[in-house]
C-alpha cells in the first residue's frame, strides 16, 4: 500500500517539475524577447552613430572599423584610449565591425541583444536565490523596462555597461552554484566571471562586497565568529582582482579624468554626493526631463537640495537603527515580506536588503553630475521586492510577517 502511495505521489510530482521548467523557461523567453523588442527601433530605424564619445569608440576608431587582428587584440589590452581600460569592450566593439564595418546597424543590434540577454539572466538570478519566479519576473521586467535603461542600450558607447552587467550576473549566478556545492573549481567560475566583467567596465568593483551582503541575506551563511572570519578570507582573491583593476582604472584615468581639488573642492564633492542621492531616486520613481548629459552644478553644504538630502539619509539611518537584526550602514533597503515554510529569512519581525550604491559622486571624473549609465547594475538594487526564500532552504522559518514591499531607502 505505502509502495503504491509513493508511485503516485512520484508520478504527480513529475508533472508539477516539468510545469514549474516549463514557466520558468517561457518567463525567461518572455523578459528576453520584451526587452529586444521595447528596443529594436534604435536596429531596424536609421539611428546614426552618437556625436558623445561614439565617433572617437567605433565611427573614426581605426582600431575598432579594421576588425578583429593581432594587432588590434594587442592595442585593447594595452591601451588607455579614452581614459579607460577595458579590453573586453574594445574586442566586442572590433567583432561588431567585422560584420558591420562603419553601419550603426550591428553595433545597435548587439548592444540590444546584450540587454535582452540581462534581463533573462536577472530573472535566472533572482528565481535561484529567492525560488519566486513571478517576483523575480516582476523585478527583471521593472528592471529592464525602465526608461532610465535607454542611454546603456542606445549608446553604442555603452558598450561597457551592458556588457559589464551580463559578466555581474554571472558572477552572482557562479556564486549562488558555489555557495550550493563549495568546489574550487565553481569558485573559480565566479573569479573568472568577475575579472571579465572589470576588463568589461570597471564598475564591478563593489561586487565582492555585493556577495559578503547575499552571504548575510539571503544567503544566509552567516553564523558564528569563525564562519564570519570565512566568509571574508573566502572574498580575499575576488578583492585582489578588484584592486589591481582599481590601480590599473586609477592610473588611466588619472591623465585628464580625474578633477583635482583645486577644480572641485571637497566640499562641493560632498554636496554633489548628497544631492545626486535624492536625484537618482527621483529619477527612478519619476523618470521625466530625462537627458544624456548633465553638467556639473558647483552646489554649497546650505543648497536646499543637500540639505534634504542629508535628512532623507539621516532618516533611513534612522529607521536602520531601529532594526535589531539590521546592520546599522548608510545604504539600507528594508524590506518587509511574508515568510512561507520552507524560506529562510532574517528573524522576524524585520529583513533587510543591503546594496552598493550607484556613483554620488565623491570622486570626480569628468564634468558630469549625473550619469544614468552609472546606475544600470544598482537600480536592480532599489525595485527587488524579493518576499521569497534564497538558494539554501531550512525549515525552521515559519513566521508571517506583513507586506513583502520596499519600506525604506537610504
């Protein structure tokens, strides 16, 4: 009798796995084929070269239009051309020019393919360590739907950006496998996935510190003081590739890039910083006046602008003070969700999400305030409503909490 009530229940579940595949591959289908589609105008329309920064990376680049030779594979690696190092974009960029040459056309079409490809890997991303797939739909979609989007995927310049974003994904996805099975062989992965990403774009610098946040929440690996001890020896060689890549970004860039502090002072540094806080935010919930470049504003400590600022981040501390179970830093989400059996949370009564910022500004490079290309990896960040259970299960956390949305940003 107990023989044939587990043949049933094996046969019953077989259906339900091969359903749950089945959706989650259509959900991943559908989040690609949007995202080209929400696009592809900037492809099949006429969309010329930008006059920002495109000439000089591909339209008048003899290095990019001549294609994909030794020479040229030997110039990316090697060069400092337009006060960056990033050899990946520059072979991606030379590949493009061997089918398209000096037509827009591929350049725009693989930029949008790359994108379409990060909003399916977001959703792979988030379904693995949260296990909720129409949530982490929701987040991809909301993620890669966003205006604030347009200037990564239209501007070939951008290149970098989505390119960098597909190697974060991967690097986060490496991460989730090895946390499951520990091998070095999957650490590895995530290593190489890293490395590739910062010879991508350099903004992945945070990253290392992103995966010790996931190992809090949700991974939750964090456990007594020799497992928190592990935890960051274990991040050791992800930290050293991101420094010898900051030395190499700092030493590029360090030729025109970089303002001195006799351009900007520290203190209107530290007033940019705060007040580009308050504009990103804005910008995400309210994406209108949008544009591709905004100039620097010279702002004082008294501007009202930074003042409320300052508040909004003060406040946000606040409310992260108030969370027993919640580190007390300054870039808080807290989130409020329900906890079904079998999900892993922090103890109740709160969660918490923490994240790196997008660039504020504190370290000057170039003339611009805002850049809606530096958000492109941490406004994930801000639209996660993750009310689902991460990669590693138990069962001991059965608590109902209140609303799984967003609640504090900071």
């Amino acid at each position: 009798m107990n023989q044939r009530t587990d043949q049933a229940a094996i046969s019953t579940s077989r259906p339900n796995a091969f359903a749950e595949v089945k959706r989650n591959w259509l959900l991943a289908a559908a989040l690609f084929v949007g995202s080209f589609l929400l696009y592809s105008p900037a492809t099949w329309y006429p969309f010329p070269f930008c006059q920002l920064d495109d000439e000089g990376y591909v339209a008048q680049n003899h290095r990019v239009l001549n294609g994909l030779s030794f020479d040229n594979i030997i110039w990316a690696f090697t060069t400092n051309y337009q006060a960056n190092w990033h050899p990946l974009t520059w072979l991606s960029l030379q590949l493009d020019a061997e089918y398209s040459g000096r037509s827009a056309f591929g350049y725009h079409l693989t930029n949008d393919l790359l994108h379409a490809a990060n909003a399916a890997l977001l959703f792979w991303v988030l379904l693995q360590m949260t296990g909720r797939p129409w949530h982490s739909a929701t987040v991809a979609a909301l993620w890669a739907l966003h205006p604030l989007r347009v200037e990564s995927v239209i501007w070939v310049t951008e290149r970098k950006d989505v390119l960098s974003t597909l190697f974060w994904l991967l690097t986060m996805l490496a991460y989730v496998s090895y946390v499951r099975r520990p091998s070095v062989l999957r650490y590895m992965y995530v290593a190489i996935a890293l490395a590739l990403g910062l010879m991508s774009k350099p903004m992945l610098v945070t990253l290392p510190c992103v995966l010790l946040l996931l190992d809090y929440w949700p991974l939750r690996r964090f456990g007594n003081t020799a497992t928190t001890g592990w935890l960051i020896v274990e991040k050791i060689p992800l930290l050293a590739i991101v420094i010898g890549s900051s030395v190499v970004t700092y030493i590029v860039q360090s030729t025109w890039a970089v303002r001195e502090f006799s351009q900007y002072p520290l203190d209107s540094r530290i007033a940019n910083a705060l007040a580009t806080y308050i504009l990103y935010l804005v910008q995400s919930v309210w994406p209108v006046e949008l544009a591709p470049y905004y100039p620097y504003v010279f702002r004082a400590l008294t501007d009202p602008l930074v003042i409320a600022s300052a508040i909004a981040l003060a406040a946000g501390l606040g409310v992260g003070q108030e969370m027993e179970h919640c580190p007390v830093v300054p870039d808080v989400v807290a989130v409020h969700g329900e906890v079904r059996p079998g999900d892993i949370a922090l103890d109740p009564p709160h969660r918490c999400r923490l994240r790196a910022q997008p660039c504020p500004g504190r370290r000057e490079r170039g003339r611009r305030q805002v850049e809606h290309r530096h958000r492109r990896v941490t406004a994930r960040e801000q639209i996660v409503d993750e009310r689902g259970g991460p990669a590693a299960r138990s069962e001991e956390h059965t608590s109902e909490l209140q609303s799984p949305y967003v609640i504090s940003y900071a």
